[in-house]
C-alpha cells in the first residue's frame, strides 16, 4: 500500500498539489469575477428569490425546480469535503489553510455562475427524454470540440469515484468504525445496498431524496458545530485570528504540529476548498442543467449559493469547531495507517527547534533524514529499537505494536526504507496528530456534548457522504449517457455501488490522493471551455439582465 501511495502522490504532487493548477483556479475565478462585474455580490439578493421560486414557470423544460436542483447540486458538494476535507486541510497547512479555502469559495462563486449557466444553456434531452446537461455538451455544441468533451465526460466517470464514491463511503466507515466500533465491511454492504436503491431510480428519485436530505442534515449539523464554538467561547477569537495572520507567513510550530510554509497552506487550502464547493470542476453543472426553465442565467444565479453555503458558511463552521477546541495540535490516541507511517533510524524531539526544523523539512521533502530498515524488536508491545515512528505528520509517542488478535505483540517486525512491510500481520498504536473525519469529530468531544458530539459527526457525515455518493453517480451517468447512451447506464451504477463497498475497508490515505488526481483531470478541460466562451457568457447575461428588467422592473 506504501508503495502504491508514494507513486500516486508523485503523480498528484504535480496536479493538484502544484503552484500552476492553484494559479490558474484562481485565476479563472478572479478573471471571471471582473469581467462580470463582481457577480457573486451584485447577483446574490436576487438568487435568493429564484431559488424561493418567486419567477418559476411550472410549464418550462425540465426535471428538476431552482430548489431541487440546487440541493441536488449541493447534495454533491456538502459532503466529506466539509468535515473530513477541512479537518486535513487544517493538519496539512495550519490555520491559514481554511483561509484560502474562503478565497477559493468567494472566487468559486463566480466560476460557477459561469459553467452553470453555459452547461444549461447547451444541454439536451436523452433518448428517454430526461435532460442531459454538463460542460461536455457546451464544448460540444457551442466550441465543436468533440474531443475535449469526450475527455472531460470521461474524467467525470473517473471522478465520480475519485470524488463521489470513493472518499464518502471511506469517511463514513473510517467514522462509524471510531465512533461506535461498526465493522467496515458490513457499513459499505449496508450503504451500499441502499445507495443502489437510489440511484437506479434516476433523476427524479434522486431529487426526492436530496431535497429533503440536505436541508436537514445541514441543520443538524451547523447546530452541533455553533454548540462547541460556543462552548470554547474564549478561544473564538484567536481562532478567527490564527485565520487570518499566518495567511503570508505560514504557521508555525505548535504542540504536535511541525509547523508549514505559506506556499503549503495556500496549495492545500485552494485544493480543499475545490473538493469541497467543486466550482470549476464541472460537476454542479451536470444537476442544475436539469432546472426547470429556459433561462440559463437563471439557474446561474441559483448556482451563485452553491460555494456560499458549502463552505463559506459549512467549511468556516468545521474549521472554528478545529481551532477553538485545540485538538489539530493534539497528540490523540489512534491506530496508526501504514500510508501515514514513517520510521526514522535516530530519535528526535519535537519540542526542540532544531529538530522541529529538521523534521517539519522532512516532511516537505526539503531534507532528508536517515529512515530505518530492519528488524524492530518488539516485547510485549513495545519497541526496543531507537527509532522515531512519524505518524501523521507528528512524532508519535506511547506505541505500542499489536498482532491481529488486538494482542500485544512479541517479536521483530520488518521495515523496509522506514516503511511497515508485515501490515497485515501486525498494526501500530499509539498517540499522534490526527486528520480527517477522526478529527472533526474528537474536536466535536470538547463541548457539553462530550462524547455525543461524535454522534453528531458520524450522523452528518453519515448523511453528507451518502448524498454525495447519490450526486456523483448522477453525473457518472449522465457522462455515461453522453458516451455510450443509455444503454451504458445501468453497468456503471452497479460498478459505482461495488466501489462504494471496497472504500469502506480501503487505505483513507491513498484515497484522498486518488482524489487529488481525478479533480484535476476533470477541471482542467472545463477551466479551457468557459475561458473560451467568455464572451458567449456576458452577451447571454446581459441579454438575461435587459429581459428580465422589462419584466420585472426594479428587481434586480
């Protein structure tokens, strides 16, 4: 497994790790935002009353209403990115990780304003009659690119297991196997069993359920998370300050965390914001082309709320819960995954700068540091040999080494290049920073909740992730629609469901790098298509605008 992470992460170092992928998201969203005229604040009032249904028109083209196919839309984005995805960009990148993550959002709005409405403008009706809509079908129809969106449905496909399947269903196990000890593999057979039974009713089933399903979750959980950002009233203010002071200089070293540069907050807070509100990607796109009108910039504008309650309101939520609990610097009891562990041949001490430089450079791949390979001596547990175990990117302490029994283990375990080579046979325990899901929902233990708060987590992301998983499967088919017609449908959503079982017992590590990869493959090609049809873009809007103002004068 070690070995199959270090050569995904390679492969995603140079993607969605990269200065130029960063760069150009950005850039996209600032160029947008300005050639529009700042349509995120200008347009936002006025996306509130079309999502209300105050100028729907029942008797237009569609599957969906404004309301439907935005909590179709964000059934898609509120997710993992929003509890899990925070909770790592906060252990990757400190504080000022969650900062670019709101740049990324206020930015977000406006490229997705844009795709959306290009995307709904362009769609079509299958040969069932449903609407097949996404930034294939402009590329398509408007740029006669054929090539490029046949690329961009078939990164979609992929996508919808690197983003949609994979990383939900892993997040949901990983959370309900920490929280109540539920087996892995019977939580991806049950979720998937039901997932089927969603998705094979298509569209209309789909938004059924995820308008219903969103709002309540959303409730639920932003009650919980303003529970424990109030209960840790006295840090609220320095956590909103942590925000925002190290966003040029980079955090640095604090309890159990090495301490990252300003270019690592910023690469992994950008990255974390677009897994979480997707703008840019190109997925929103394929459920709001199913809204019910003929007016593109319309569902555009709905699509405006999109990255605003997905992270801006969400993510921020998560992020406060992260910092005023404390618990990102804390070294937590947990079982250590093999993608996470790295073993050194010397001992070092994080509480002492000069090693604290070493090994916060290490991390980064700026120094290197002797790895151990051998033989660890074990006795009843513990390790006779002088090593450091790094553990999610923190020196571990108090390990102990267990068989597959949950017995403490005698003997020598191998290690190849400071990697465990016998995980199947033994597994390490001890305390460590802790990422992701685990994350959020230990920081959700220090309010009056107490151990209920992980209830919460587990029941949001339980919901979150599930709705999620519905989403994608809708945008892996209506790609699939677009490839192969509909005769290809019903083989991918029995293939998206059995991979939804295996991520329940998969390595979260390697997961999330998957995901790295397949968003950018996917975004790529969108971010070319709607700078293409720039002008496309504002010649439709400004039209809209002169329409609609001689309908409703004074509205907007």
């Amino acid at each position: 497994m070690h070995r199959l992470n270090d050569f995904l992460a390679g492969i995603e170092i140079y993607l969605g790790g990269s200065l130029w992928f960063t760069l150009l998201l950005l850039g996209t969203g600032i160029f947008f935002t300005f050639y529009l005229k700042f349509p995120q604040i200008r347009f936002f009032k006025h996306a509130i009353k079309v999502v209300s249904g105050k100028y729907d028109k029942p008797d237009k083209k569609g599957d969906a209403s404004h309301f439907q196919a935005l909590t179709a839309a964000l059934s898609g984005t509120v997710g993992t990115g929003n509890i899990a995805g925070v909770a790592f960009a906060i252990f990757l990148g400190g504080p000022a990780a969650l900062f670019w993550m709101l740049v990324t959002a206020f930015l977000g709005m406006t490229t997705k304003f844009v795709e959306v409405s290009l995307s709904h403008k362009y769609r079509e009706t299958d040969e069932e009659g449903f609407i097949s809509g996404g930034p294939m079908y402009y590329m398509k129809n408007k740029l006669n690119m054929k090539w490029l969106a046949g690329f961009f449905a078939a990164m979609t496909i992929v996508s919808s297991f690197g983003t949609g399947s994979l990383p939900q269903m892993n997040s949901i196990s990983n959370s309900l196997f920490s929280t109540f000890g539920f087996n892995k593999m019977l939580t991806g057979a049950v979720l998937a069993i039901l997932l089927a039974f969603v998705i094979l009713g298509g569209i209309k089933r789909i938004v059924k359920v995820t308008d219903k399903l969103v709002p309540s979750m959303a409730i639920i959980y932003v009650i919980g998370a303003l529970s424990v950002i109030f209960y840790n009233y006295e840090n609220i203010i320095p956590s909103f300050l942590s925000v925002f002071s190290n966003v040029f200089t980079g955090t640095a070293a604090t309890g159990g965390f090495l301490g990252a540069g300003f270019s690592y907050a910023f690469n992994r807070g950008v990255n974390r914001g677009l897994f979480s509100n997707e703008a840019g990607q190109g997925s929103a796109p394929i459920a709001h082309a199913a809204a019910r009108t003929e007016e593109p910039i319309a569902e555009g504008m709905v699509a405006i709320l999109g990255p605003f309650i997905d992270t801006i309101i969400i993510c921020t939520l998560t992020g406060l819960v992260i910092l005023s609990s404390g618990v990102w610097t804390e070294k937590l009891p947990n079982q250590f995954q093999t993608s996470d562990m790295t073993i050194l041949a010397d001992q070092y001490d994080d509480t002492l700068p000069e090693d604290q430089v070493k090994l916060a450079n290490f991390l980064v791949e700026k120094e290197q540091l002797p790895l151990f390979s051998g033989n660890l001596t074990v006795v009843n547990g513990v390790i006779q040999n002088l090593v450091s175990i790094i553990n999610s990117r923190s020196i571990a302490e108090d390990i102990l080494v267990y068989n597959n029994e949950n017995e403490l283990y005698n003997g020598s375990v191998p290690i190849e290049n400071g990697k465990h080579l016998n995980e199947n046979d033994t597994y390490f325990y001890g305390n460590s920073l802790m990422h992701s899901a685990p994350l959020t929902a230990e920081a959700f233990t220090h309010s009056f909740l107490g151990e209920w708060g992980r209830w919460i987590v587990s029941l949001g992301l339980l919901l979150f992730a599930f709705s999620t998983a519905i989403a994608w499967a809708y945008y892996g088919d209506r790609s699939v629609t677009y490839l192969f017609g509909t005769k290809g449908v019903l083989p991918y959503r029995i293939i998206y469901c059995i991979g939804f079982f295996i991520a329940s017992f998969a390595d979260t590590t390697i997961i999330w790098t998957i995901s790295g990869i397949t968003i950018v493959l996917m975004t790529l090609p969108n971010l070319i298509g709607i700078l293409l049809l720039r002008k496309d873009m504002k010649g439709t809007m400004n039209k809209y605008l002169d329409d609609f103002n001689k309908e409703y004068p004074g509205e907007i």
